[in-house]
C-alpha cells in the first residue's frame, strides 16, 4: 500500500510538473512572439512586464529575465529615436538589474552579452559626447565577450554591423565594412539553429534592412 501511494504522488508530481512546464513554454512562445512584432514604447514596456511576471512565477529559468531586459532596452531604444533622451536612464537601470538576473542562472552566456552590449550603447547614446569615453568601451567589451562565448551568434555581427553602419568615417565607421559584416551575420543566421523554441533568435528582420540600405 506503501508502495502504491508512493507510485501515485510521483505519478501527480510528474504530472503536475509537465503541466507547469507545458504552460511555461506556451506562455513564452507566445511573448516571444510579440516581442519580435511590437514597436511601441507601451507595448514593449507591457512585454517586459509580463516576462517579469513569467520569470516570478518559474524560478531558476533565466530566459523570461533575458527577454523582459530585452524589451526594456528596446523600448529604451524607441524612446531615443522619439526624442525622450532625458528619460532613458531609468529604462537602462531596469534593463540591467533584469540582465543581471538572467546572468545569475545562466554564467558565460554569449545571448546575455549581446543584451549587456546593447544597455551599455543605449546610456552611451543618450548624451554621446559627454559619455562616449564611459560607456562606448562598456558596449565593446560585452561584444567581444559575446563573441568569445560563441563566435556562431548571429547577434554579435549583426550589432557590429550597426556599430560601423552609424559610426563616422572619422571616428572608424564605415559603410563597407558594415556591408561585410551584415553579410556574415546573414550566414551565420542561416547556419543558426536555436536550442529550442524559447531560445533567443531574433535580429533576422533587422538584417534585413540593414542589407538593403547597404546594398543601395
């Protein structure tokens, strides 16, 4: 009889843990999904909520704070190109303590990096003059970790890419060289093959338009 309640909770507590993870996935996939067609401050600033809720409620899944980060500092992203500059600071703080918490469950992860890189350019471009020396080599040295971690990840060439594209002449930018890299990070996309479902693999549509402003 021992026995058989033995064989019946475990029974439950597999069931129930596919249950919890069934719903895990569900809700991230689609979020995820959002997350690749939302460009509205509000929007993405919902995203990072409901990841943040998504990671609450599943302890020691360190996706839900890598995508909440990332919406954050997308949505920081928009706010720049709208102008609200002044308000951005605040967007970067959230991003990073959300970053830094996804780092805490996954150590040496080149997706990680790539969203560090992004925070650190994000302060750099709210004031660049007065912060450049700051936080441009902040951005660089994510990068590179990013791509010592994993020289495969499409992300880094595709942000290195934007580095040279919008970068002076004058200050080692160039148009070619963006050009030669986004054509790199195209195979590398084409050769990527994410974890899973819920693994990061965003940045395709992006690429897109970048090669076709370098290909004019």
């Amino acid at each position: 009889m021992k026995h058989f309640s033995f064989m019946l909770a475990a029974c439950l507590l597999a069931v129930t843990t596919f249950a919890q993870s069934a719903k895990y996935v569900s809700a991230m996939e689609q979020n995820i999904k959002a997350l690749d067609t939302t460009r509205s401050v509000e929007g993405l600033n919902k995203l990072a909520h409901t990841f943040e809720r998504i990671a609450t409620a599943e302890k020691g899944e360190w996706l839900p704070y890598y995508y909440a980060a990332l919406a954050q500092v997308n949505r920081g992203y928009n706010m720049l190109q709208g102008g609200n500059a002044a308000t951005i600071d605040p967007v970067t703080d959230k991003a990073e303590a959300l970053i830094k918490e996804a780092e805490a469950l996954s150590s040496n992860n080149s997706e990680i990096y790539v969203v560090k890189k992004m925070i650190q350019s994000l302060r750099f471009m709210v004031d660049p003059q007065a912060r450049y020396m700051q936080f441009a080599p902040r951005a660089q040295e994510a990068l590179d970790k990013a791509k010592s971690l994993n020289p495969d990840n499409p992300r880094v060439y595709l942000l290195e890419g934007q580095d040279k594209f919008y970068t002076p002449e004058q200050y080692g930018g160039s148009k070619a060289e963006a050009k030669k890299l986004f054509e790199l990070a195209q195979q590398k996309y084409n050769a990527f093959q994410p974890a899973s479902s819920l693994s990061p693999a965003w940045g395709k549509g992006s690429l897109q338009y970048f090669l076709t402003q370098v290909n004019q």
